[in-house]
C-alpha cells in the first residue's frame, strides 16, 4: 500500500475498527509476551511421573466431559465477538492439550478420550471465523510478526485436529447456525462434521481480495478435488448445510435443535464397530496425509496477501466486519438458543 494511500485511508479506517468491541482482550499483550510454543502448548510423553491431569478453567471454552462415552464436548462462547479471538484460541489449545495429556499420563488409559466434539453456545452462530479488526489493525500497521504469529498458531491446531494427534480418537463438529470463514475451516478440519438443516457455511475472503488461509483449501480438497475446491473458495456464496451434504462435505444431516443428540447417536453408532471404524479413519488419513508444514505454509501465504491488500479491500473488510457484529447483536438482544442460521445470504451481500 503506497504510503499517499495509507495517509487518507488509514487513520480513519483504524478508529472505525476501535469502536468495534474486542471483548477486553489484550492482544498486543498475548502476542509479545507468548511464543508460539506458550499458545500451542507442550507435548507430552507417557510418563509414570506424570498423574491424570484435571480439566482446565476455560473462558472463552466450556468444557464437558462424558466418562461414559469418553468423550470430551467444547462449547465456543469467545468474549466479545463471535470469532476466534486470541483467547478463544488459547482456551481450545488447552483443552486439546488435556486430551492428549490424558493419553500420555499413567493411569489413565480407561479414561483416555475417544471423541472430541466442537459445538457453539452461541445462538445462531458456530463461529464467524477470524478476528477481522484484529486483522485490519495489524495490516494498517505493516505488523508481518504479529500476523504470522496468529496464522500459525492457528494452522497449528487445525494440524493437531487432523490428525487426531497421532491417537485414537474420532473428532467431530457440530455445526448449528452460521460457520463462516475460519469457522467453516475448523469444522473441515474433523474427522466428522453433522450440521443441522439450518445451517449455513461460506468463504467470503474473496469479497476483499484475500483467500481462506487456516484449511480451507487443504481440506476442502481432500473431501472433494482441488477444482471443486476453488470454485467453493472462488464463489464467495453461502452453501446450505443441504447442499454441502449432497456433495460429501457434510457427514451427517439432523434437523434443526438436534445437532447434538445427532452427535451423541453418531458416538454410540461409530462404539459398536468401533475397531474397524476407527481403523478406517486412520486409512484415510494415511491415504491423503495433511502435513502441519503445508498448513503453515499456506498460513504465511495468507499473510504475504493480506499485507498487500489495497485501501479499498480493507475497507470492505471493516464492512464485512461491521455486518458480522450487527447480526450478532442482533441475535444476542433476541437471546434465543435456536441455532437457525436464517438470513446469511443478505448479510453476505450486505457486507460486500
């Protein structure tokens, strides 16, 4: 961006996005004060010195644990806006932290996970995906460290997820409402995604001049092939969770409000042949491995493109941005618990 366009577009651009509410989060702070190692969290081997490690206090996660289904639920319920905040971020690497810790602690090996469920507390909305002001001030900043840091730490966990963290376990998302951008990407990177009927996924990168960076591509590709991948990624539409389902990116379809009973029947249908279900999982991902090196590879190419998007992208971004935070206030101050998902087609020509 030429430093004449930056001087007339970027202050004003820069206090549009303050006045849009980041829920208190320091990122600045985060950033700075945390490696990608703090954020990501450690490995851990089994060790018999090790004890069975106790669920984590979350903010912006809530976490529950089935010990008859040995299954692990997380509720996304970010501060602020319904985005992967820093926060957000940090709380989910924990919880896959205490999973594969439970796995590797001695002891524990009855009460190790077998299913990881991603599910939303926020009505109407999986999750809108990255957090767009974050990223405006970052770009009008010219701050390459500080994006990257967010796009690999991202990329990292979309990795983990994957793969199932090289352990036995069957992820699964629950898509109830809306899962734009990031958020259709963290869905597309379980093993299993059961969306209910209402539910609306989309990629709208292409309406300000980026690209879906954290998966999307390399997942999308896996489910279906790298040309109906870029046409999905090309269109910038919303998909119905009907149509994604007719294609084969959608698992399971349940109607609307049963999203999570269709979760729990999926976990004791996959029990009883479980060993030749989960054997098949692990064929498919030695079939078309993803590899965490093209996930942060693709991740540094998103940000390559976003510091060379022009003043006018960025300000269809705040617009995008603007648009996501009136629907969830609008969703919010009706507080209804439905997750419907109705009305995303206007709200992506709104935001465009």
């Amino acid at each position: 961006m030429s430093n004449m366009l930056a001087h007339q577009i970027i202050p004003s651009l820069v206090e549009d996005v303050k006045k849009i509410p980041t829920g208190g989060c320091d990122v600045t702070r985060i950033a700075q004060n945390s490696s990608l190692n703090d954020v990501i969290g450690r490995r851990t081997t089994r060790n018999s010195a090790i004890p069975c490690p106790s669920l984590p206090r979350l903010e912006e996660l809530e976490v529950q644990h089935e010990a008859e289904t040995r299954s692990l639920w997380q509720f996304m319920k970010p501060a602020g806006r319904p985005s992967f905040t820093p926060g957000l971020l940090r709380d989910m690497t924990a919880a896959i932290d205490w999973v594969e810790h439970s796995h590797r602690a001695e002891g524990c090996a009855d009460e190790a996970i077998r299913y990881l469920v991603l599910a939303s507390k926020m009505p109407g909305i999986f999750n809108l995906g990255g957090d767009l002001p974050h990223f405006i001030e970052l770009i009008a900043a010219g701050d390459r460290a500080r994006l990257r840091w967010y796009a690999r730490v991202c990329a990292e966990g979309q990795h983990r997820r994957a793969v199932g963290f090289g352990l036995p376990i069957c992820t699964i998302a629950v898509v109830q409402g809306d899962a734009l951008g990031g958020g259709f990407e963290a869905a597309l990177a379980h093993d299993v995604i059961i969306a209910e009927r209402g539910a609306s996924f989309g990629l709208p990168e292409v309406l300000f001049g980026m690209f879906p960076g954290m998966g999307a591509y390399s997942f999308l590709a896996r489910r279906l092939d790298p040309i109906r991948a870029e046409r999905i990624i090309l269109s910038g539409r919303i998909y119905k969770a009907e149509e994604l389902h007719a294609m084969g990116v959608v698992d399971e379809l349940t109607e609307d409000g049963q999203g999570l009973q269709a979760a729990r029947d999926f976990i004791r249908s996959f029990d009883r042949a479980r060993g030749s279900r989960q054997a098949l999982l692990q064929a498919r991902k030695m079939l078309q491995p993803v590899t965490l090196k093209e996930l942060v590879d693709i991740a540094d190419l998103w940000v390559d493109a976003a510091l060379q998007l022009s003043g006018s992208e960025l300000r269809k971004m705040s617009h995008l941005a603007k648009a996501q935070d009136r629907r969830w206030q609008r969703v919010a101050s009706a507080g209804t618990g439905a997750n419907t998902g109705t009305g995303t087609g206007d709200r992506m020509s709104e935001a465009s």
